[in-house]
C-alpha cells in the first residue's frame, strides 16, 4: 500500500491580509492559503479520540489559556468525503465545548485516513504524542489500515523493533486496562514501570486488570500504587482480596505501618540503600522524562552533553559494580 506523502514538519503562521500559510514543510499536502480555516466545532468526527490521553490537570490549564487568548493552534484531521476526522486537538476541542465556542482553527492533513495518521506519528516529537499514544495509533495501521510491520517502519523511516515493541506493548492491554490508562483514571507511569513487571507472574493480564479497575480513580498517588501493587501481587491471598473488593485504606495504611527497609542494618548499609533507591527512582523518571517533546531549548541540549558525557563515561564501572553488590547479596 502507497502512502500520500505528509507534511515533516507544519510550522502555521499568519501571512499578509490575515491570509494563514504553511512554510517549512517537505512534500506539503496542503499549500493553499487557506490550509488554517474556521470551521464549527460541530462537523469534527472523533473517532480516533481514544488512541489520546486524556490528562485531567493539563486539560484545565489548556482550559483557561484558550479562555484568556482563545485556540491558537488549529486542530489537525483528514477529510474523507464529507467528514472532517479529528487527529489532534481533542484536548482544544473538549476545552472550546466548555466555553461554548462554536468555530475553531483547523487545518487539513490530507485526504486518507492512514497517511494522516503516518504523518501526525512522523512528527511526532512536535505534536508531543506519548508512546501509549504511538502506540495506539500504530495499532489502528495495523489492524484497522491492514498495514504491515514493515509497511509503517518503512513509513515512519523506524526500525521495525521500534513498531513492534508499540504493538506489543498496546496488545499486551486487556480493553479495560487500555480504557483506564486512556480516560486518565490510572497513571501511565504506574502502569509501565510498576505493573508489568508484574505481567509474567501467574494470572498475568486477568489479574493485573483486576488490579487496575480496584484502584483507578481513587486518587492515589504512584507511591500509594506501587505499594498496593507489591503487597497484591506478593503478598498473602487475603490482602489481595481486600484489594480486589476496593477496600484499599486499610491494607495501604498496613504496609505503610511495616518497618523502614534500614532497619537492621547499620548507618553505612542504611544510607546505601537509600543511595541505591535513588538511582532506580531516577532511572525510571529518566527513561520516562527523556522523549519529552518540552525538552528542547538549546540551554537545555547544551548542559544534557555535558551531563550525559559525563554519565556514559562512568558507566561500565558503574555497572560492573552494581553486578558485584547484586552477586554480593545474592549469596548472603
């Protein structure tokens, strides 16, 4: 299957006479005038709204911006037909039905649902897709669009390991887990770096669904759910019915209550651990943090050489001996 070729790199501004072009773009699909129009809030179809996260705190930021300074971004679809299909800009559209505006800016990715779709995943640096979001959007090429593996690679000039690993990780979701993580009601960050770990143990993705719909949306922090995760999934079969039923209060006030992992151990071992704690929290705010699309002022790339310099120069020693600290332990 041949892909329409899309726009790398949309850069909107506002010609002379109001007029809006697209400048900076390769292989432009659109390069009329009139790329940016108004069109009623009414006609968007928005059929692809669950491949978006939804983010509860961002959206009402957004919310009183677009208040203040009105839309200042269009929103992006395909036009097949008659029907204009949304792409991006769900957070702007929910934001402009709150303040019952009528017309928003919009601008026409092309005429094809798919080449759409490759286009928004392309550049998706600036359009600040997360990679659940990759993910789903990936997963609706293969199985909606019957695209290949090797197709959306090619596509998206990636590895086909870099399609895969997307596929894998939206297919290894139960619809509900994937309905949770999507409407906001779970952290993603829990999910990826606290839960499926977890996928592998016995039960797998029953019981990590399980898991997920007992405490989305309780308000918890990923501390508090990382706790209740270790003691469901580790811990006696009557705390994990107690976790199951909803009931969450009490066994996260008793693993809370459980002694502090020092204890036992002396003042050198103590701050150790704490040593050792750090480095994981941080490594996985890291791995989390580092496609942030916001993170890209020349200041910012300037100091991470720096950093990232000197990190890489010390790591084969530093993994060497976390492997000796682990084997260490290991026979103790």
């Amino acid at each position: 299957m041949a892909l329409a070729r899309v726009p790398t790199q949309p850069n909107y501004s506002q010609g002379r006479g109001g007029a809006h072009t697209v400048q900076g773009m390769e292989n432009t699909l659109v390069d009329s005038p009139q790329a940016v129009r108004e069109v009623e809030l009414s006609t968007l179809d928005l059929r692809y709204e669950h491949c978006r996260l939804k983010l509860a705190a961002r959206e009402e930021r957004l919310l009183g911006s677009i208040a203040e300074r009105g839309i200042e971004e269009p929103l992006e679809g395909v036009e097949v037909g008659a029907k204009r299909i949304l792409l991006n800009g769900f957070k702007r559209y929910r934001c402009a039905r709150k303040l019952r505006i009528d017309a928003v800016p919009y601008a026409s990715l092309g005429e094809d649902e798919a080449a759409g779709i490759i286009g928004l995943l392309r550049i998706a640096n600036d359009k600040a897709l997360s990679l659940l979001e990759q993910a789903a959007f990936i997963d609706e090429l293969k199985h909606a669009r019957n695209l290949s593996v090797a197709q959306i690679a090619a596509e998206l000039s990636r590895s086909k390991g870099w399609v895969g690993m997307r596929l894998g990780l939206i297919g290894e979701m139960t619809a509900a887990v994937r309905q949770k993580l999507f409407a906001g009601a779970f952290p993603v960050y829990a999910y990826m770096y606290t839960l499926r770990p977890f996928m592998r143990m016995n039960g797998g993705a029953p019981e990590v669904e399980q898991f997920v719909l007992a405490v989305s949306g309780q308000g918890l922090s990923v501390r508090d759910i990382e706790q209740l995760a270790h003691g469901y999934f580790r811990g006696p079969k009557s705390l994990r019915q107690e976790i199951a039923r909803g009931n969450l209060a009490l066994p996260l006030a008793r693993m809370q209550r459980v002694a502090p992992r020092g204890t036992g151990c002396n003042e050198q071992e103590t701050a150790m651990l704490h040593d050792l704690e750090s480095v994981q929290e941080a490594m996985g705010r890291t791995v989390s943090r580092a496609e942030d699309p916001q993170l890209g002022s020349g200041a910012f790339h300037a100091q991470v050489q720096l950093l990232t310099a000197g990190i890489l120069s010390r790591l084969p020693v530093f993994e060497q001996t976390v492997r000796k600290l682990h084997d260490r332990g290991g026979k103790s």
